[in-house]
C-alpha cells in the first residue's frame, strides 16, 4: 500500500535544465511540424531563422524523473490521465530554465478503484527568474486505492475538465502523422521502450508500438495553433486536455475545435479507426 505522506510530501530537488536551438528543431519536428518543408509558418518552428518554440515543449523541459517507482507507485498499472499548461510567456527558443515539482493532491477512489495523483511543475527562466510556465499532471495509479480507508488521509479531487459542446464544431484540423514519429519524439527526453520495441508493446497487449500521450497532445496543440493563433505562439495561453485512448504512429488525428471569443474547447480522433483519443480539451487563445 502506498504511503500518503511519503508521497504527498516528496522532496524534490530543484532542476536545472538547457535547452537548445537544436533540441527547439528537434521537439518540433517529432510533432511533424515542418512536413510541409514549403511552409513557412511551420517553417519557423523547425528552421533556425527567426525560430520559435512550440508552446507544448515545456512539458519535457525540468521532469523530475522516475521518482513515482522510487515513491512505491505500482508503475505497471499506473496511467497518465491528463496534462495541462499555463504559459506565462512565451518559450524562448534557446534558455536555461529552473524547474520546481510538487504534488498538489493524492486522492483516493478505493481499494478496487485506484488513486488520483496530481503533480505540478513551475518553470521560470534562470537569468531572470522570470515565470514561464505552468505544468499540471494527473494520473490514475490503477493499483493504489485504499489508503485512506487503512486509516491514511487523502485529499478532495480538483475540477474536472469540462466536457465539449454538443454542437457540430466550428472548425476541424486534421493532421496526419509519420510512421517514425515515436522514434523522433522520445529524442526529446521520453525513452520509454513502449514507443520503440514491438516485442515490449506486444507484450503490454498493443500490435506495436504506440505513440507518446505527450506527443498527441502536442500534434492536438499544432492544430489549435493552426486553426486559432496563426501559428503565433504567443497567442496560446493556456492548453488542458484528458488522454481517452492511444494513438499509433501513421494515423491521422482529427481534431474538432469549438470557439467562444478567445475560449477555445475541443477533442481529438483517430480518423483510421474513429476513435477519441483525447477528449475535454480546453484551452485560451488570445
């Protein structure tokens, strides 16, 4: 059984973390930005003149590591639910930037129901101390309920995300991906054999190798930014959504967008099998 205090009050040491041009380039083309190479206005998120960074990069600048298997989480049946931003600014496309992580809840469902667990991340830039960005993740630690009805506290669950209009969306994006698209992506700090080994996806139950959550997210967060800003960063202030299902690498992402003044609510579909993958999607778009 996990321990609530142990985990609710993890010392997490303060991270320091560079990044590059380059690492900037590479981010973004394992979200395939740049596959229209006559693009300009992808052209600026892949080519070093005038280069900008994608919002959605900050959720793999500062990770604390694996420090959930060091904390007794059961990491086999452990899940990522949902992941959000809050920019501050924008994202300098070459900076240093100092990280500090906590855990904002630890929420009990049961025994046979599992634990919530919500983790943030504040990134500010070094030389200047300035905020940058906000980080917020929730997973779902299938095989970790029951603490508190062992006698150990837990804490009342946040909001949840909102659900979408029942309306026809105002807008559709669809992007395809690249069959190496999880092989570019996990360049940028996400190494987990599940992305890259068809013996070890066959064995977690999947035919191969399944895409990153992190980089459908961030595939979704191109199509807002194509659809909404222009492709100007800047305009992008916030992004949340919840992870439904996996994607595979090769498949087409549809994302249907509803607009209300600079609100912005949306889900995501693979289009090969019709099915949600990401879902309750809200974000702010100047």
């Amino acid at each position: 059984m996990i321990d609530y205090q142990k985990i609710k009050y993890w010392a997490f040491a303060p991270i320091e973390q560079t990044h590059s041009a380059k690492d900037t380039m590479l981010y973004a083309l394992g979200l395939g930005l740049g596959a229209d190479p006559v693009d300009e206005r992808q052209l600026s998120f892949v080519y070093e003149k005038g280069l900008r960074a994608v919002p959605s990069m900050v959720c793999v600048l500062g990770s604390p590591g694996p420090w959930m298997k060091d904390a007794g989480i059961n990491m086999i049946k452990l899940v990522h639910g949902e992941q959000s931003i809050v920019m501050h600014r924008e994202l300098p496309s070459a900076a240093t930037v100092m990280a500090s992580n906590r855990v904002t809840h630890l929420i009990d469902k049961g025994a046979t129901k599992g634990a919530l667990l919500c983790v943030r991340r504040e990134l500010t830039l070094k030389e200047s101390g300035e905020p940058l960005a906000t980080i917020d993740q929730k997973y779902f630690c299938r095989a970790d309920g029951g603490f508190a009805e062992a006698g150990q506290p837990g804490d009342d669950a946040p909001p949840d995300l909102p659900a979408v209009p029942e309306r026809e969306p105002d807008a559709v994006c669809d992007l395809a991906t690249r069959p190496e698209m999880a092989l570019i992506y996990r360049l940028s700090g996400d190494r987990n054999p599940l992305h890259a080994d068809p013996t070890i996806a066959k064995s977690a139950g999947f035919p191969k190798p399944i895409l990153h959550g992190l980089a459908s997210y961030g595939v979704a967060l191109h199509a807002l930014l194509r659809t909404c800003c222009a492709y100007d960063p800047a305009r992008l202030k916030s992004f949340a959504l919840r992870f439904s299902a996996p994607m595979f690498p090769g498949e087409t992402l549809r994302t249907e967008i509803w607009r209300s003044g600079s609100a912005v609510a949306f889900r995501a579909r693979v289009l090969e099998r019709d099915l949600i993958v990401l879902n309750s999607g809200c974000a702010e778009c100047a």
